[in-house]
C-alpha cells in the first residue's frame, strides 16, 4: 500500500520499507483568508443551485451532488494555496562494523613462539574459521578494514599482501576517534579494534571511551600477544649535564618491569665504556621503579653515561630495551663565590668555615663592618672593598647576600646586583638577618629581586630573645629540590627535616611572588597562617634568586655538628651557582628549549652575549656550528639573529635531524658550547607484553567485549544489534502531483454520473 501511494505521488519507493508519519504545510499560506472567503461563496452557490434543482431528485441525492461539487471546488482552490505533503519515510539499512588492525611497532614482537603479533592477527582473519567468521557479519554488516600504524588510518585489503609492522607510536584514542568522524552519520554497530593495547601516544583512552558511550558505539576488542611476557625496559638516565671532577654525582635510572615480580638483576653504569658503578635490583611489584647511585667521575671530558640491566633470570619477550644513556660534561674548575655580610654573625661564620674546606669553592668575603686589616693577611679570602665595576663582580658564580645596613647597599650597587642577576645571568641568595634584610629594603630595588612579598618588620628584634620555637615544614617542590634533599629519597629526607632541632626566628614575608617556587614554609604564630615562606626561589630575567629568610640554619649543628649544615648548604651553593657550569665562559650564555629531543621537533637556541667588559654585543647576526659527534663531518651553519629590544639576546630554530649527540659551538676568543641529544623517540618497546587490563577496561566503558585472540570466533554471538532503522523527510508538491489531478477527476467522474443518473443536464 505504502508503494503504491508514494508512487502515485511521484516517487520512487525503491529505497523505502515504511511511512512513519506525515503531515500537510502549505506554500502560499497568505492566501488562506481569500480562499476562504471564496470557498464560503462557491459553497452557497453550490448549495443553492442544488437546492433548484427539479422535486424529482430526492434530497439525499442533492445532498451528494453537493458535497461533490464541493469537494471539486475545494481541491481546485487548494491549488491556490499549493499544499506540500510532508512524509517521514523509514527505511532498514545494515549497520557497518570498521575491522581496525594494529600494525605499530609494537606488532612486531615475537613472543615466544617466532611469529610476530601482526602476523597471527592476519592468519587468525585468514583460518578457515576466521573466514567463516567474516562472512556471517557480511551477511548483515558493513565491513570495511583499515590497518593503522600511528594514528592514521589506510584501507586494507588482505589479498594485497602481508602487511608491515612498523610506526614508534600507538595512539588508539585517536584511531578510533579518527573512525567515528569518518563514519559520521552513518549506524555503526561498533569498532572491532584488534591490537596488543600499546597505548603511548595522544589522548587518553577514558576520554575517548567516555565519547563512545555517549554516542552508543561499542568497542569489540581483540588482544594480542602474551599478558604475561616478560620485560624490563629503562625508561630514562636522570642526572646533571655538567660534573665537577672527583665529586660524587648521583644518577637515577628509572626502570619499568612487567612479569617480573619477585625477580632480581642488576643494573651496571658504564662511562665512556667502561664499568664505573653497579646496583642490585629487587623487583618488588611490577611498574615504575627507580635504581640510584653515587659515583665519581675522575677526568675532565665529554662522556656518554650508559645504564643496562642484567638479570640471571630467563630471557626476556625484548632485549632491546634494556639500556639508556646521556651525555655529559665533566669540568675542573671551581665555584666563584662572593660571601657579602655587615658584620660576623652566626650563619656567617659557620657558612665560611664550610665554604673554607669545600675544594670546589674559590670563596671571596667582605663584611662592610670589618677591620679592612683581614683582607691582608696572607691566604685571607677576605676581599678590600666590595666589586664596584661590573667586570669585578660579574665574574662570580654566585653571591651570598647578608643582613647589611641599606646605607652600604646604596642604589648603585643596588642596579649592579640586579644587571648580575638579570642580564649576566647570576645566582643571588638572600640570607635575612634581623636587623636589615629583607625589611629594611623595602621599596628598593633589591625588593624587585626578591622571590617573596615583604610585610613589615622582622619577627622580632636584633636586641630580644628569640623564645618561640618554630617547626619547618617542606613544600611539594621543597621534597623534590636537590638543594633540601638531606636523604637518600624524598620520604627519608622529609623525616629528617621533621627531626631536625627548631628555628628561634625567621623573617616575615607576606607571600611568595606569583612565579616563585616555595620550597621551605613556617608557621606565623602571629597571624595564624601555617605556611608562610622560608625558602622561596624564581627566575629573574637571566638569572636566579633564592631567598632564605632566616639565619637560624646553624641551629641544626645541635647534637650532629657539620652534618645537616653543610649538606644542606653544600646542596644550596652548588644548584645555585652550578648554572654556571653550562657555560665554559661566562660571558656567553647558550641554552636551549631542552636537553633531548625527538627527531623532527623543534630545537630553539637562545644565546646572551657579552663583551670583555660585560657590555652586550651588537651584532645583528652571529655565526655558530653545529656538529654530530658520532659523526665530525656532518656540520652545519647555524646564524643566530639578535632579538629586538633586547641588547645582547641572540635566538635561532631549527629542526631535530638524525639520532644522535650535538653539539652547538660559538666560536671566539674563547670557544662556548651547547650539547644536546637526539633520540628516534620510539615508544613501542617501552612495554612488551599484551595490556590486556587497559583493553578490557576500553570494551567494558563502552558497552563492547573484549576477546582473546583465540576466541574471535565468539564475536558474531556479541552483535546483536545488525541493522537500523533509519528515517528522513520528504517533500512532496501535492497540488501538482499525479495523485492530486486523480482525485480531481475522480470527484468530476462520480458528480457526472450522479446527474446522469439523477437525469439532471
């Protein structure tokens, strides 16, 4: 019947199963008044005429003939108003079920049985079985393939050939987003996802199993590979890029273990080749785990530091993950530093002392209350006169300021500590003191510097008791900083600052400036906060400035002597001045936006340059050279262009090339270089074996199931929604249409006959 109608309308029915509904909207509804008002008359007329008609036509018959002319009139005014027939048409249409194949690096792997993932995957689709699977959803299904290596997607077809494993990411969020637009519109009956879970790269899977459910889109996923390989990858070699010979170094490995709980091995350093440290490792708990160790490194030079990991146990699903390397530096020169205090108070004295016995320290001291006297006695590291040119003091790695009368720090030597630190890029700590600093420097320029907002006066005074005990606690970033490390890990050494003897005074700041870090807090028994700042550190302009707002650190001599003093000293002085390290010469500043980088990312270089009396060059454009040094002969020409408005500032991009150690060289009287590395960025071997947890956990947030490789067979039980129903508009200009002009003629027919028979003209 359906048919039939539509037909008689003018369409065709071929694509259509139904008419869910249908209504009547009229193009020249404006008209409706008139057509109206014209109905009414030509009904009056009509109903007149017949009601004139001869006696012999009994009253019923009137009565037919007139709703027939009526009926005739009315489909011809309705032509005035052009009614449009709106239907709602259904019709059944199979769902498409996408077959996504995983061929990323990762399907490469063997495990253990000398075929590769992606090749079971391809014969477990190609197996009389499989077969048979595919043509029982084709009955009813869309299948289209694809295979994706990365995050894009290319048709597949398996009579093209074997397929290829390869790609250094897996990005299955993004795949099976990627799918869903391509498919937009259309009734999907799922995506049957067939992979080892090697989820590495783009958004996470949550997020995209969250869009999923919302759109009603099961996730069928099918894993391969073995749950249970076994594998020890070493994810990163974590230490500083520049070493001071004969210091002890520490270095952190982190590992990643997988079936491997219970187990044990070892990881062996080597520098340059050949063996310099080695860790015993129990693996407790598969994951993440770290392995740390000290060593010492002995001569000056440029060395590769490698970390493998050997175990006793049975092999692994890969071996090649099994080491990591990178480079460093080992330099033999110390640290210039600059102790600047009025007068020998506590912190001052016992901070030079361990300065005094520290090998890395060229230490230099004036106090503005001293005997010029000390200064010139024989080995005294006491200095005449503080620096008051800019080639004087800028040649220091570091500056240790004290509690000073500001009448001695007068704006002149003020702006000369802030171009040191902004624009020579030094490293200035702040000590307080309760006489002057910080409280006596407000609205100075030395409050710019500083990492904290003052608030007033000191807690207490040089002349009082200091009686009130006060607890430090560490910050998030204070448990991670290297300068308040006092153990071997972060817990043991927040137990140690928990143990460590109270603090009877500390500066009073307001708060930490927006980007400083803090590291160290105390409670202000006056206010009631519990976290005022102690220890805060930022960035200003080149350089760094760390304040320390109390000179109580020599309090944690009590009952350990040296310990804790000099560790956490050691610790301040060598992060703070070690900035310098980077750079042979301290004039020229090169840095980088990271030390390793994935090949094709973008490298940028920025350089600050000086002249010999600390004045910023002037070059529009300065010229380095950029080596290989696993291959001397790959150079290249890099020009670094001056940056507008900011004397001395030089920058320049480029692109990562090929895997391997760089070198940026700024030639001169004195040569400088920057190093970084290079690496193929592949993260497919950082886990061996199936995830098959993470899989599971994507089919169940979706509504799909997850299947081993072995019962892929079960799928076509799984789907049980195979087609959809789908509807769409159509409009239909009924006043012209074949069906209209029949019922027309079909009214004027049965009025003709009815006269006829009534023997009416």
């Amino acid at each position: 019947m359906t048919d039939w109608i539509l037909k008689a309308l003018g369409m065709d029915a071929g694509d259509v199963d139904g008419l869910a509904g249908w209504s009547v909207r009229w193009e020249t509804a404006q008209w409706g008044l008139l057509a109206v008002a014209l109905m009414g008359i030509l009904s009056l007329l009509s109903w007149w005429f017949y009601r004139r008609s001869p006696q012999g036509v009994s009253f019923a018959r009137r009565f037919l003939l007139t709703a027939l002319r009526l009926s005739f009139l009315g489909l011809v005014v309705a032509i005035l108003l052009q009614p449009i027939l709106v239907l709602t048409l259904e019709r059944e249409v199979p769902r498409t079920l996408p077959i996504l194949l995983d061929r990323s690096g990762s399907m490469a792997l063997e495990d253990g049985d000398g075929m590769s993932r992606l090749r079971k995957a391809e014969q477990a689709l190609a197996t009389p079985e499989g077969r048979a699977m595919l043509r029982s959803l084709e009955k009813d299904l869309e299948i289209p393939r694809f295979t994706f290596g990365t995050d894009s997607l290319q048709e597949w077809n398996s009579s093209s050939g074997p397929l290829v494993a390869e790609g250094d990411r897996t990005a299955l969020g993004e795949v099976v987003r990627k799918t869903i637009e391509r498919y937009r519109g259309a009734p999907l009956a799922g995506v049957l996802l067939i992979t080892d879970g090697g989820q590495n790269s783009g958004a996470p899977l949550g997020e995209a199993a969250r869009q999923l459910k919302d759109a009603g889109i099961p996730v069928y996923a099918v894993g391969v590979g073995d749950p249970a390989a076994r594998d020890v990858a070493i994810e990163g070699v974590e230490m500083r890029e520049v070493l001071l010979a004969d210091d002890a170094a520490p270095v952190t490995v982190k590992l990643r273990t997988q079936g491997m709980k219970g187990e044990s091995g070892r990881v062996i350093f080597s520098l340059g080749g050949v063996d310099v440290a080695e860790e015993e490792v129990e693996i407790g708990e598969d994951g993440l785990q770290e392995v740390s160790t000290l060593f010492v490194p002995r001569r000056v030079g440029e060395y590769v530091l490698e970390a493998r990991f050997e175990s006793e146990g049975a092999s692994e699903a890969l071996a090649g993950n099994n080491s990591g390397r990178t480079s460093l530096r080992v330099v033999d020169r110390r640290l210039k530093v600059l102790l600047l205090d009025q007068a020998p108070r506590w912190e001052f004295k016992y901070l030079e002392a361990m300065l005094l016995r520290e090998r890395r320290v060229d230490l230099s001291c004036f106090l503005f209350e001293g005997d010029p006297e000390i200064a010139r006695v024989q080995g005294s590291p006491h200095i005449e006169q503080f620096p008051a040119r800019a080639e004087e003091l800028f040649d220091f790695d570091l500056i240790l300021l004290g509690d000073i009368d500001p009448r001695f720090l007068t704006e002149e030597r003020l702006a000369l500590l802030g171009d040191y630190v902004s624009s020579a890029g030094g490293a200035l700590t702040v000590i307080a003191g309760k006489r002057f600093m910080p409280a006596a420097f407000a609205r100075t320029d030395l409050e710019q510097l500083l990492p904290v907002e003052l608030a007033g006066t000191s807690i207490g005074s040089a002349n009082s008791a200091a009686v009130r005990p006060l607890r430090l606690s560490l910050t998030g970033k204070g448990r991670e900083s290297v300068m308040l490390r006092l153990g071997d890990d972060p817990e043991a050494s927040e137990a140690l600052w928990a143990r460590l003897p109270p603090i009877y005074w500390a500066a009073r700041v307001a708060r930490a400036k927006p980007a400083a870090e803090v590291l160290l807090t105390r409670p202000d028994p006056d206010s009631g906060v519990t976290n005022t700042p102690v220890v805060a550190l930022h960035r200003y302009g080149a350089g760094e400035v760390l304040f320390v707002g109390t000179d109580n650190f020599w309090r944690f001599r009590r009952n350990t002597g040296d310990r804790y003093h000099t560790v956490l000293w050691g610790q301040i002085i060598q992060r703070m001045a070690g900035a310098r390290l980077l750079t042979e010469v301290p004039r020229i500043t090169l840095r980088a936006n990271g030390r390793r980088f994935g090949q094709g990312d973008r490298v940028r270089i920025y350089a600050r340059l000086f002249n010999a009396s600390w004045e910023p060059r002037e070059d529009e454009l300065v010229e380095a050279v950029l080596a290989v040094a696993d291959d001397p002969g790959r150079r290249q020409e890099i020009s670094l262009r001056a940056v507008p408005g900011q004397p001395g500032i030089y920058r320049a991009e480029l692109a990562a090339g090929p895997p391997g150690n760089y070198r940026l060289a700024l030639p001169g009287e004195e040569i400088a270089t920057l190093d970084f590395t290079v690496s193929d960025n592949n993260r497919e071997y950082a886990r061996a074996a199936l995830n098959e947890p993470l899989l599971r956990d994507f089919s169940t947030e979706t509504g799909g199931t997850y299947f081993s490789l072995a019962g892929l067979e079960q799928l076509p039980a799984a789907l049980t929604e195979r087609s959809a129903r789908l509807t769409s508009l159509k409009e239909v200009e009924l006043w012209c249409s074949p069906l209209f002009f029949g019922l027309i003629v079909l009214v004027l027919t049965a009025e003709w006959i009815v006269r006829k028979f009534s023997e009416l003209k």
